[in-house]
C-alpha cells in the first residue's frame, strides 16, 4: 500500500470527518495518486480508519489494485466520478444540516462566508438510492459542474478539492453553510452571495487559500494526535 503524505493526510482527514460528527459508519475520503491511481478509506467509516489496511489501491476505472475486497465502499463511483473530472481528493459524508437541506431537493445558495468556499450555490442531485456505478458517478460529476460540492438529495454530500485539505475542509464548510441556511430560513429569505463575490474563494491562488490550510491545521490539532505540521 502507498504510504508517505498522502496516506497521513488521509488517516488525518478520516479522524476530522469523524471528530465533526459529518460520518458514523457511513461516509469515506479518497486522493488521486500522482500515477492517477487512488487511494480510498474502506467502508468501515472514517471513524474505524487506524492505518494502511484500511485503504484500498483502485485504478480510475474501479479496478482493485491492492487492498481488501470486502473494504470496497459502495459509492466508490461517488469518488471516481469527481477525481475523473480533474478534482485531486474527494470527501463523501453526512452531516446533519447537509442531510436536511438535501431533503428540499435545491441548490444551497452561499449566505455565509464559510460556504463561499465552496461556491455561490450547491447543486443537489436527486437520487432515490446510492450511486454504485461508474456512470453514476460520472452523471453526478457533470451535475456538479465543475464545482466542488455537490449534495445528495437524502444522502448527504460530496465535496472536492485539489488536495485532501481542501475536500476535507470544504466538506465541514458546506455543513456549517448549511446550518445558517437552515437557521435563518426559519425567520425569513436569507440573503445569498452571487458568483462575483464567490470566485476568490474557489481559487487556487487566491486569498483564501490561506484560510483553507488555517482550517485545515485548527481541525487536525483538534482531532488528531500528530503534531503541528
């Protein structure tokens, strides 16, 4: 099995997913290796990720490369179909407020800053079941855009980015958008950022990038127990 940055990113960004309660037993994070080949947690939960064995080596086509079969996850058409469209690392969850928002089959507009990160608005992809085929995924990629983030109706969501830190970080930004949404649609309409206002926070080399690796190193001190890197 691959070792070395990757892999300690992944167990780092398992323990995140799980640590912010957006997986149970449900729910896994992939990175595409620089050989385009993949490395997925398995199907346990992020939680129950303790090391190398619980990963599995895939080609982009979902060809086993190394690892156990009975680790495969279910979805992991989810992840091939957004690496396949260019994204680096994918993060599949389930976070409370992104499940209930799912439930209105819409697009979750961006009306607070953190959900800027991960565009002016969400697309959500009606789905009566989970996505276990390739063209699946393919078909939920092309939904999404280019974009991020993607939720699916009554089966949480996926978010993208061009490194593990960033789909990880945009998947706890996408619940927190969420729940203001939620929130404040309780008391009225709430306002939304458009496009505009959104790009400087999906760019690679913008400003924002910054706060992504700030996030990024908040939350694995927070729920990890390596060090500061």
């Amino acid at each position: 099995m691959h070792g070395g940055p990757p892999l300690a990113e992944l167990l780092d960004g398992c323990a995140i997913l799980e640590g912010e309660q957006l997986t149970t037993a449900f729910g896994h994070l992939s990175v595409a290796l620089e050989d385009r080949t993949v490395l997925v947690s398995g199907n346990m939960g992020p939680g129950l990720v303790q090391g190398p064995e619980d990963f599995l080596h895939v080609s982009l086509d979902g060809t086993l490369l190394e690892g156990e079969p009975r680790l495969i996850p279910g979805e992991l058409a989810v992840h091939l179909g957004l690496l396949r469209a260019g994204w680096a690392s994918v993060a599949r969850f389930h976070g409370p407020a992104v499940l209930a928002w799912g439930s209105l089959n819409r697009p979750l507009p961006a009306t607070i800053g953190l959900a800027m990160f991960c565009g002016a608005a969400v697309p959500c992809y009606d789905t009566p079941r989970n996505l276990t085929r390739i063209a699946e995924g393919e078909a939920l990629a092309a939904h999404a855009d280019g974009g991020p983030a993607v939720i699916l109706r009554g089966f949480g969501a996926a978010t993208a980015g061009r490194s593990i830190r960033e789909a990880v970080t945009r998947a706890w930004m996408l619940e927190q958008g969420a729940r203001a949404t939620l929130a404040a649609a309780a008391a009225g309409r709430p306002a939304a950022y458009d496009d505009e206002a959104t790009a400087p926070f999906l760019a690679a080399d913008g400003p924002a990038a910054a706060q992504i690796e700030r996030l990024w190193h908040y939350l694995r001190r927070k729920h990890t127990a390596s060090a500061a890197a």
